[in-house]
C-alpha cells in the first residue's frame, strides 16, 4: 500500500492548499495512492515542519509514502514516483548538485550532534519518498537541531543511518535556487519553498503561474 501525505497547518498554508491539495489528491487517484493531509499539531514544543515526523506512525500502515510540501504544484502528467525511486531508497532531491547554501548548518549540527564527518550530501525535505523501513530516519532520539526547520536534522539522520538515496533530480522538486526556469519540458513537481518563484504570497505566485488552479480559491 502506498500513500501521499502533506502537512498543512496555519493559514498561510491553508491558502496555498486550496491551490495545491486539488492536484495532490488526484495524483494519488492516478498512482492508486491513499491521500492524507496532517492538520493536527502532535509536537508543539518544535517549529511546525518537525510535524512531518508524524509520519513514523503513518509508515505503520504503508509500503511506501510520498511526502510533499503543501507549496508544491504537481503537474497532472507527472509520472508514478514510486515507480521512479527504486525499493529500499529513500527518494529526495540533492540540492548541494545545484548549491552550497546549506554548507554551514552541515558544519553546525556536527558541532551540536557526533560528528559524521559528512560534508556535502543535502537534500531538500519538501519532496521525499520514505519506506516503511525508513521510519527510524523520523526518530527524535536523533536530536532535533533547527537549522533550515527540520531539513537539516533529517539530512544528519540519513547520514547517520546510512540509508541510501536516490536523487530523484529537480525534475520533482524544482527549487528557485537551483536558477533554473521552470518549464514544462524539464520539471514535475514546482515547489515554491522559501519565497518562491516570484513576488507576494505564494498562493498568489501559484495561481499567478498556474491560472487553471484560480477557481480554488477566492482573491
């Protein structure tokens, strides 16, 4: 069994997800996924994203689960992802191909947390493809270092886990760091992380890029 899930909490996100939860749910109608949008807050005491590590009990209940940011736009030709990582890796985007911007919070958990001397490897967590056998990535026995929210944490667990990765490219998760334009031709996933692709609220970027997806939500 497999799964798409999404965290959406707050209602910045709740505006973005009336774009892009749309698409979600039928990109998992056209893979024969399961959808699930996590609302509820189960770890208040850390930064939101840190909520993604709900999906240790979802793993529970699934073979396999795609995970993705609420400001991610999935086109509707996109391919079965799951089709595309190979079993037993765990699926993400290396943005360190692209660049080096995260070099520093690399250097700063290794000071906070045994060093695993890891240099460079970094992959962007708005986009991930986790194995049941992946949950101990989402143990906070780990620790729970904030730098990028929990985005750098989970690179250190990976590392130190040694769990292999399949760089699913940006072709799933086109970044606007990578300086890459977006285009139909080479990208799937558009993720509007940060400030994403543009100016003003990202809800307004995306149905600004996207005017198909408008009738979803009120301006």
């Amino acid at each position: 069994m497999t799964a798409v899930v999404t965290l959406c909490i707050g209602k910045n996100f709740g505006l973005i997800g009336k774009l892009t939860h749309s698409l979600f749910k039928n990109y998992a109608e056209k893979i024969q996924a399961d959808f699930h949008i996590i609302r509820q807050r189960k770890f208040s005491h850390l930064p939101i994203p840190f909520e993604k590590y709900q999906l240790f009990h979802l793993l529970k209940g699934y073979d396999r689960v795609l995970f993705l940011d609420t400001d991610v736009v999935v086109r509707p030709d996109s391919p079965n992802i799951f089709d595309i990582v190979p079993e037993g890796c765990f699926g993400a985007y290396l943005t360190n191909t692209h660049s080096r911007c995260h070099d520093k919070s690399i250097e700063e958990i290794q000071k906070q947390l045994p060093d695993l001397t890891w240099k460079n490897d970094y992959f962007n967590s708005g986009v991930m493809v986790l194995n049941r056998e992946h949950k101990s990535l989402l143990n906070f026995d780990h620790g729970t270092f904030e730098g990028f929210y929990e985005q750098t944490q989970l690179n250190y667990n990976l590392q130190k886990l040694q769990i292999p990765l399949y760089d699913i490219t940006y072709k799933f998760n086109h970044v606007e760091l990578i300086g890459v334009p977006i285009s139909k031709r080479s990208t799937f996933f558009i993720h509007y992380a940060g400030p994403g692709h543009g100016q003003g609220p990202k809800h307004y970027q995306i149905a600004k890029d996207f005017p198909e997806l408008r009738p979803f939500v009120n301006f």
